[in-house]
C-alpha cells in the first residue's frame, strides 16, 4: 500500500461505511498487514479495497449477507491471501465465510506488483 496520507476520496468512502472509525480501523489493519506482507497495492488496487472495507463494515452493520461463492473458484488464489483476509474479516462480526474469499482477491492481485 502506499504510503500517503488519507485522502479526501478514502474519508468518503469511510463515512460510506455506516462507521467512519471502524472502517478507518479495519483500514489500517490491512495496511498492517499488507506491510507484514510486503504487498504493494497501487494507489488504484488501493481505493478499490477501501470501497470493498467500506461495503464489509456496512454489511456487518446492517448483517446484509453477500451471495454465496463458489470457492471452487478461488483455488488460484494463494492461502496467504487467504489468511490474510480472515485476519481482516475475524475483526468484523455478522459477517459469512464467503467474504473471506471474495476480499482475498484484493491481496492475491496487489502480490504481482513489482516493488
């Protein structure tokens, strides 16, 4: 992730949230983590996992369920990325397993950049 401070685009998207403060958390808890990671998100992959943090908060507000995934789908996908994202997703309550799988897509993407 980069290392700039938080823009007037990403206070948006917060505030969208339904809990500016939790969002802002679960934001610097995966920027942690991505750190931990050595993962390197571009400035776009970045406002794009703010947006899908930001829809997680809300729906562990409003304990809205996502559609259910074929995980079959994800067998691509690393299981760092995995646990990577059920660190981020254990922080947040109401929501279900699948959205592991759908936010891991975030840090499998961003481990291809080159730093």
């Amino acid at each position: 992730m980069t290392d700039g401070n938080i823009t007037a685009e990403m206070r948006q998207l917060f505030q969208k949230s339904g809990d500016e403060a939790l969002c802002e958390q679960v934001y610097l808890l995966s920027k942690q983590l991505c750190q931990q990671e050595n993962i390197i998100m571009t400035d776009y992959q970045q406002l794009s996992l703010i947006s899908h943090l930001s829809a997680m908060v809300h729906r562990s507000i409003t304990k809205e369920k996502v559609t259910a995934v074929d995980k079959a789908i994800f067998t691509d996908v690393s299981e760092n990325s995995i646990k990577l994202s059920k660190k981020i997703t254990d922080f947040l309550p109401n929501l279900i397993a699948d959205e592991i799988y759908l936010l891991s897509i975030h840090f499998e993407v961003a481990r291809q950049n080159k730093g």
